[in-house]
C-alpha cells in the first residue's frame, strides 16, 4: 500500500456538478475510490482512494481508460502532490481466487479508504456495489466520468496496476505483460497454451484453469 497525504484545508466541495446532483454537501472530507484490474487473468486488483484538495484543482480529471498512458501518468504525479490525501491497495491473485474477484475488489477498496490518513465523511465508489466501511458510501455508476475525486482514484489505480505489469514482463518476458497488461489478449491466451500458468497468474480464472487442466 502507498499512502501520501498533500497540503491545504481539507474538504471537498462537490468534486463535479454531477456529484452535487447527486448527494446534498458534506460536512466533511469526500473520498472517491475505484479500482483497477478486475478483468485481467493475472496480477492483483487495484484500488484507490483519494480525498481531493479543492484549493488545489487539477484539470483534465476524468475516467483513466479514456486518457493515453502519458497523460495519465502527468496526473497521477499531480494528484499524489496536490491531493489532500490519496492512498492505494490490493488484494492478490491468491486473494481473488480464494474470495472471487467481486469480493476481492472490494477487500482492495476498503483497505484503501483505510490507509488513508485523513478519515472521510462520506466515500463515493464507482460502479454499482460497494465495500464494508465505517462511513457512509454511495456506489456512482460511471462514476469515474462524472465525479473528479472518483476521476483521480481511477487514474492513480491504473498506473500503479500498469507499472506492476511492467515488472511482471521483466520475470516473465514470455507473456507479454507490458503490452496487454494482463488480458485476455489473443497473445496472452497464446502465450498461456504454450507456456502454461506462472505464479501471477489468477487460477479460477477460466482461461487460466483451462491450461491448468481444470484442476484450479
């Protein structure tokens, strides 16, 4: 887990227009949290949760997957100095096998509103279930193209998801991690026939059990 926590007066003042429509102002900090790697066949799944400094705006918040690798990167360093507090989680492969990935998202989720260091009044989640936390939450669908604080978690979930499967590539060149990042990419698929499974690898996984000969 990385955790850093920015300068400025906590707070969050509606991170979108569409968030205001959405639940009446807090009276304290607003957290939002998303994750990222649900649908990749190895590697853990990522989350992040971020309280957003609105002294300190960012712009060019929005949903990771609609943003290039550069720019994401650019506002994943931004969001780590300026937020007023942002952390990340995981839960691993053997996690997700033992939990299935639903509840291993959510374990991921929970355990980054907990690293955070600054307690949040009120946790906006996107997508349409939410974890097990001591605050009142709020699941968003598409939430991560609507409310910017969602926006940041989704960006910082994703290049910390990204760099992992780079150094996945550097122990298994033989997958091609770096490239499709773990999906179940035609390359990926070929690669698992003919290698077989490495230890990233999420064995409950179908494409994963098949190699296994659908002992996992």
């Amino acid at each position: 887990m990385a955790e850093r926590r920015g300068p400025g007066p906590h707070g969050a003042r509606g991170a979108s227009l569409q968030f205001e429509l959405i639940l009446p102002a807090a009276p304290g900090p607003v957290c939002g949290v998303d994750e990222a790697g649900r649908g990749p066949l190895a590697g853990p799944v990522y989350a992040a949760a971020v309280i957003l400094d609105v002294a300190a705006p960012i712009a060019g918040l929005r949903d990771s997957k609609a943003l290039s690798a550069a720019r994401r990167e650019a506002l994943a360093l931004q969001i780590r100095e300026r937020a007023h507090t942002w952390a990340i989680a995981c839960a691993s492969a053997a996690e997700i096998d033992e939990l299935n990935i639903l509840q291993a998202t959510l374990l991921a989720m929970r355990r980054a509103v907990d690293g955070l260091r600054l307690r949040p009044h009120r946790v906006l989640v996107d997508g349409n279930r939410l974890p097990v936390l001591p605050m009142p939450a709020q699941a968003i669908v598409q939430g991560d193209a609507k409310v910017q604080a969602i926006s940041a978690a989704s960006i910082l979930a994703k290049v910390h998801r990204d760099r992992l499967c780079v150094a996945l590539h550097e122990c298994h060149p033989q997958y091609g991690f770096d490239g499709h990042k773990g999906y179940p990419t035609a390359a990926h698929l070929a690669a698992l026939r003919k290698h077989g499974a490495c230890e990233a690898h999420r064995r409950s996984f179908a494409p994963v059990r098949a190699v296994l000969g659908g002992s996992a």
